[in-house]
C-alpha cells in the first residue's frame, strides 16, 4: 500500500491548535495579571479572545475535519481516523478536488454516498514537490478513479 496522506496531519490537526490556544492562553493570562489595570489593557484582553474565536472556526473548517490517514491499495483506499478504518472501491468517487494554494495543502474525496466518515473525505496528501505545484500522486489517483467508473459502466 502506498500512503496518500501526510504524516505531518498529526501535527496540522493536533500540535499546532495545543499550541495557538497555549500560546493566547499565556497571553491572556499575562494581560490579567501583568498589566495594571488600567484603560489601556482591555486591547491585550479583546485581542486574544477574538483570535481565539476567530481560530476555532478556521481550525474547525480546515483542520479537525482531515482524517488521519489515506492509503492507496490499488482498487480500493483505506481511509482510517480516530482509530476506525474503512475502506472505499475507486469507482465510489465522485470528485478529487486538490487545492495547492492552501497551507496545508487539501484533497478531498467526495463520494457517491457517505460512508462512514462522511460523503467528503479530506486529508493533507503527500506533496513530493514544490509546495504550490500539482501533485503527481493525485493526478494519478484522479486519472485511476476514471478508468475504474470507465470499467465499471
């Protein structure tokens, strides 16, 4: 089986939200307690609450929703998240869609019906070359999934 998705997912979907949250957590707790209180401070209390609400919903819409892992086992894939594992036949998609401009990068498989994770699938596919380039391994994934719905009708 060849892997599909990024090993660094672990960090995009769980290190990096510990550590923006950690990171205005001290600062917050420094605008509490180190700043006298005066007028001045409700800036530095104001500023993190919102870049606290504001990157919950995009972690939300772009991170927390990749799966783990995406394994390519030639008809089919494997798809595995929070330790469950399904497997999904090529000619069950409907659409790759890859956005390059994006960090991280995105694919996501959009199915013909939803399964168990749902009828998208998104993950951070493994970028082989220049950060803002095409993908070579989703090229081929996309031009495998039409022969297989050619065969398949």
């Amino acid at each position: 089986m060849q892997r599909l998705s990024s090993k660094s997912t672990v960090i995009s979907k769980k290190v990096f939200p510990i550590l923006w949250f950690g990171f205005l957590a001290v600062f917050l707790g420094t605008a509490l307690f180190g700043i006298p209180r005066q007028i001045e401070a409700i800036p530095f209390l104001i500023a993190p609450l919102i870049m606290g609400v504001v990157g919950y919903v995009v972690m939300r819409k772009m991170l927390f929703n990749l799966v783990d892992e995406v394994w390519d086992a030639g008809d089919f894939l494997v798809v595995r998240n929070r330790g469950e594992e399904t497997t999904i036949r090529l000619e069950e998609i409907v659409n790759v869609s890859y956005t390059a401009f994006s960090n991280p990068s995105r694919a996501t498989l959009r199915l013909r019906q939803a399964g168990r994770f749902g009828q998208e699938i998104p993950f951070i596919p493994v970028n082989k070359g220049w950060a803002f380039s095409k993908n070579a391994m989703i090229d081929q994934l996309i031009d495998r999934i039409d022969a297989a719905r050619r065969r398949r009708g």
